[in-house]
C-alpha cells in the first residue's frame, strides 16, 4: 500500500472569489520528508483551488475539491509482512481513535436506521405509568434488554428489523460469492465485513461494486477512495466512553503534554470496552498476508470478549 504521509501542515486564509464571495479556506499538506515540505504542498494545494475559483467548483473537470482530501492523521504504527512489504498502517483519526488503514484485506461498513422515537419508547421497556409510579420491568432490565446496540444485540422496532434484513443481506452476499472468505462483526451501529480473497484495490470499480452491493456507507466508500486504504475503527468512540473529543484539544502534535496526558486517559478508559462483536466466518481460508491484518484487527476490536461495544 502506498505510505502514510508522516509529516502535516495546515494552512487557513480567507479569499474573495471574483463571484465577490468569500471562503475562510482550511488546506492540508503532506509530505514523506519534512514539515516544511508539507507546508510546501499545502500552500500548492491553496493555489490550485483559488485558481479553480473556489472549491465550488472541485467537483469537476478534473479539479481538487479540498474536502474530499485525505485528512491529517498522525501516524500511530506501519504494519509490514515478513518480506518487509508495508501491508497496513495505524493512524489517529480527528476525534482521537485509533485506524486501520490497509489494501490487503476489503473492509466494508453498514450503517443502521437510527432508531424512531417511539422504538425508543418501546425499548425502554416500560409505560408511562410505570415510570412515574412504579412497577413494571423497567428496573428489572438487564444491560443488554436496556442497551441491545451496545452488545451488539437486535433492537426493537424499525432498527431491528433493518438488523435482520442487513443480516439476510450478508447470507445472500456470501451465497453469492462462495469465492470469498467474509468474516461478519457487530458494531455498536451496524456491521463490518472483513472480506479476503477479493483482490479488489480500495479505490477500483471492483471494491465500490461488493461494497455496493452489501449497501455500504456512501461516505465511507468516499473515504476508501480518497485515501485509496480500506479503513476500519480499532478503538473507542470517545463520546462513548465519557471521554473528551480529540480535535478539542487543539492540537496534534505527539510530544505535546495536553496529547500524551489525553492519550493515557483514553487507553484507561478504553480498556473495558470492546470495538465489534464477531457474529459468523464464512468462505475460503484467508491467505497468511490477509490472515496478519485479521489478528491485528482483532487484537484490537476484542471481538469475543462480551464487552460492551463503544
């Protein structure tokens, strides 16, 4: 896979457009050799959407819409095969949580329906009445009837039943490509696959079709392309673990006090927790390349643990 850019700089300036209006643009640079060498392309990147008359107007002709770049993200660890070929790289994304970015296996994400108002209600597990004056099951629930999400678990209502046509999805999926190997998790809002033997590049027509298919996150697919990685979630959602988000700090860079001291407080909270729940492994075996970035996904998702999911 193609490096993860080590070095990043940022560049913010507000330009008039000839239309007379006005962006506040925020441009991001990259580069292998130095943060002045990231500053460098920054400022190229800044140019060449001035000079397209606004980033309006990246979405065609072949022109940078400076959005849909590859964000800055530090990098955590590379993940290299035994001949020393760089299979996986672990970045930190904006809030703070720790990424899996690799070619070497398809990684494809489902979202569910938010639950309505009243699957809410209904999932409260007990009336009004109740409620107010007592009785009922409502304090006799136990976490996974109180919380089905958070264990991975079918939720009533409209979000349950997306739960199961989802799940007929990926047995229709699997009964379609007997080729492929697919391994199935729960995640705290839908589902991730883990399909090997695909040989399908993160930004080719082959990869966006079987994501298609399994009805993907049209913004993640986004994201697989821009940074030509497939790309899954290792750790925690801070929010979910009573933690502060990562981008408030106002700061990325790793030898900074604020960073190390919310990076300690995050694995603490994190440690009991988990990130997927493993549901079914169907197909044909992965091979010892697919199978490296399986253990590291699931070292780090804990997937058989029970834990609840954040």
């Amino acid at each position: 896979m193609r490096p993860i850019p080590r070095h990043w700089a940022t560049v913010r300036e507000s330009v008039t457009f000839p239309s007379g209006q006005e962006w506040a643009l925020t441009i991001h640079g990259a580069s292998e050799l130095s943060v002045e060498d990231a500053q460098r392309d920054a400022r190229e990147r800044l140019r060449r959407v001035v000079e397209a008359g606004g980033p309006q107007r990246g979405t065609g002709g072949g022109v940078e819409y400076y959005p849909l770049r590859r964000l800055p993200e530090e990098l955590l660890e590379e993940v290299r095969s035994p001949d020393g070929t760089l299979i996986a790289a672990i970045t930190r994304n904006r809030y703070g949580a720790a990424v899996l970015n690799t070619d070497a296996v398809l990684i494809s994400d489902i979202d569910l329906d938010e639950p309505s108002a009243q699957d809410v209600v209904r999932g409260s597990g007990a009336g009004l009445l109740s409620r107010l004056f007592g009785g009922g099951r409502g304090e006799q629930l136990t976490a996974q009837e109180r919380e089905p999400d958070a264990f991975g678990l079918r939720s009533p209502g409209r979000r349950g039943e997306h739960h199961a046509r989802t799940l007929a999805l990926i047995e229709d999926f699997t009964a379609h490509h007997p080729e492929l190997g697919v391994r199935t998790y729960r995640t705290r809002n839908g589902f991730r696959l883990l399909i090997t033997g695909s040989g399908a590049a993160p930004a080719s027509d082959r990869a966006r079709e079987l994501m298609s298919s399994l009805r993907s996150d049209e913004l993640y697919m986004t994201l697989c392309r821009v940074h030509d990685t497939y790309r899954a979630r290792l750790t925690p959602k801070p929010w979910r673990i009573e933690m502060d988000r990562f981008e408030e700090l106002g700061t990325r860079t790793a030898a900074d006090d604020v960073h190390r001291a919310w990076v300690k407080r995050y694995r603490e909270a994190s440690a009991e927790v988990a990130v997927c729940r493993l549901l079914s492994s169907t197909g044909p075996a992965p091979d010892p390349l697919e199978q490296q970035i399986i253990d590291l996904h699931d070292r780090a998702v804990r997937p058989e643990s029970g834990q609840r999911l954040a």
